[in-house]
C-alpha cells in the first residue's frame, strides 16, 4: 500500500439490505465482543430513523467494503448541533496506511453540512484500558500501547481531536476522570475511556472563549488549553442523551431542558451520578478541565495520499428526515478501530 488508495463513502439509506448486511458484517469483525455491539435487530430499526442515525459503509475501487461508521444526534434536544460516533473501524489489512484520517475528514464535513458543528467519540485510556484486557497496570500490554498511539492519531492532523484530559484519570481519587455506563451493563460504571472532541464549524459560537453563564457560549479558556467544566458536563450530558434517548417533554427552554435531563440521567445511571458529582465538585474550586496539550508523536513515514469521495446518498448531500419510533439505546461502544 506504498500508493493511494481510491476509496468511496457511500451513506446507507432505508429499504438498502444488502448494503446493511455489509455494514453489520463489517461491525461484527472490526468489534468482536458482543457485549459491545446492539442486536441487528435494534439497528435495522435505527437504520429508518434517518434524522437520527447516520449509516457510513466505506469502499475500496473494486467495491469490496473495507470499513464503517454510525453518527448519530438527537435533533429534539435544544441548543445541541453535536452527533456521536459509537463506533467506526476498517478492516485488519485497511489499518495504520493513514487511509481512515482522510475518510473520517469527509465524513466531517458531510456531518457539518447535516448541521453538525461537534462531533463527539470516546478513546481508550492507556492509563486504565489495562482494567478491561487484564494486562499490568503499569501499561506495558500491548492493549495499553496501543490504546497510547491512538491517542496521537486522533489528535494529528487532518482529525485535530482535542482530548478531555487533565492527566489524573489513573488516580482512583481524581474529581475529573471521565467514566459512562457499561456497555454490558448500565447499571455499571465503565471508567476506562477519555472524552474526544472534534470541531466539524469552527465558526460556531461555542468554539469561542466562555463569556456568559451559558455553558455553550464559549467552551474555552484564552489561550484553548482547558474547556469549562460547564461545557464538559454539558457535552457529557448530550452526549449520553443521544445514547439512552431519556424521556424528555417538548417546549423546554435549554436551561430548563438540561436540569432536568441531568436530573433524569444522574437518577437512571450510576456513571451519570458519579461523573457529574465529582465535577460538581471540582468546579468549586477551577472552572477550567485542562485538555491533553502533551506532545503529538508524528506518524513514522510518509503518508499515501488516498483518493476518497463521497458516493452514494452523500454527493448531493442526500439528508431524509424520517423519524421512526424510538428504539431503547443500549449504549454499546467501543474505541474506534483504525
């Protein structure tokens, strides 16, 4: 793989079975515990709820499918223009070529033509991945290691991710460590894993500096080190909405919505409740949670310059509007696979 590639991204749209079968093919061999993963059954239904769920198949110059991604958002929430990534991935023989930064630069900006001004995912901590493979926790398994190139992947260019991340999330005492429901279990606490922000518009007023109460009028400190930790409980709080879909009433103002989401959320899920209570807490005494500003490791050698194109329900920024009945989120992730 010396040279580029020619890959298309194609967008799935409902009544296209063949192409979902591919895509669940694909997401049942990049994510192998089932734990992870939601029955097809749940995604088939997602896959009509197109207002809500997004369904990326990736495709090299023969056709052959070779990775997938689903972005998803919940339009009902007020003053939220961010969606998530519960997973995406390529196949074993399409990783570490420096194919996916470039597919996942044009799924960004499909993402920001559907009104998407964040986007929002999970990686794996090397600090404490160690707890879900059983390796040492001195992070010498190569779980860990690779948890670690990870990191710096998503933050070099083309993707730039910014990582919630003060570096105290291996102390057990930390108040700002971030942690979600399990994805075997919601009911328990998975705190392996580090909040990634990706800016789709960074024109729109939250990339700004804080200026007001409002916890999106501005996510930054001056010189873009930090974010609020308004900002960090608020994207949290969006962010697991767009996965658990809690019963929330129409005609609230953004204020009134997120008091009582939190309210719901904090009561439903264990994870909630200890997340939002230690930051609570810190914000007594900072109201700044610091990003990674370490160092980036550049990659090792050149990068092919792939040839990737929108396709299929995406050249003419196809977006239907069709929502479906709800379908029960079970919040299943997993690190992105590249």
């Amino acid at each position: 793989m010396g040279q580029g590639n020619n890959i298309t991204i194609d967008r799935i749209m409902p009544g296209e079975t063949g192409a979902f079968e591919q895509w669940y093919s694909l997401l049942t061999e990049i994510f192998t515990d089932p734990a992870d993963l939601e029955p097809k059954e749940d995604l088939l239904e997602r896959l009509n709820q197109t207002n809500k769920n997004i369904f990326f198949i990736f495709r090299d110059e023969k056709g052959k499918p070779i990775g997938m991604e689903l972005l998803q958002r919940d339009p009902a929430m007020p003053d939220a223009p961010v969606a998530y990534v519960p997973w995406a991935g390529m196949i074993p023989e399409h990783r570490n070529h420096g194919e996916y930064p470039q597919i996942a630069k044009q799924i960004m900006n499909a993402a920001k033509g559907l009104g998407v001004a964040l986007l929002i995912h999970e990686v794996e901590d090397p600090k404490r991945i160690h707890v879900a493979y059983g390796e040492p926790a001195d992070g010498s398994g190569e779980n860990c290691k690779n948890a670690g190139r990870r990191t710096h992947l998503w933050r070099r260019p083309p993707l730039n991710t910014l990582l919630v991340n003060d570096g105290t999330f291996g102390d057990p005492k930390s108040k700002t460590a971030y942690v979600r429901p399990a994805s075997d279990d919601d009911q328990n606490i998975q705190a392996y894993d580090i909040m990634a922000l990706r800016e789709l518009d960074p024109l729109h007023p939250m990339f700004g500096v804080a200026k007001s109460d409002d916890p999106m009028d501005g996510i930054y400190n001056e010189d873009k080190t930090a974010i609020s930790f308004a900002a960090y409980k608020r994207i949290y709080l969006q962010m697991t909405q767009i996965q658990y879909e809690a019963d929330m009433p129409e005609g609230l103002n953004a204020k009134d919505y997120y008091t009582l989401l939190e309210q719901k959320l904090r009561a439903d899920y264990p994870a909630v409740e200890d997340f939002c209570s230690r930051v609570d807490e810190a914000m007594k005494t900072s109201p700044w949670m610091k990003l990674d500003t370490s160092a980036i490791v550049p990659r090792s050698g050149p990068t092919p310059v792939h040839n990737v194109q929108l396709g299929k329900n995406l050249a003419n920024d196809n977006v239907a509007d069709a929502p479906t009945a709800r379908v029960p989120n079970t919040g299943k992730h997993n690190d992105l696979k590249m």
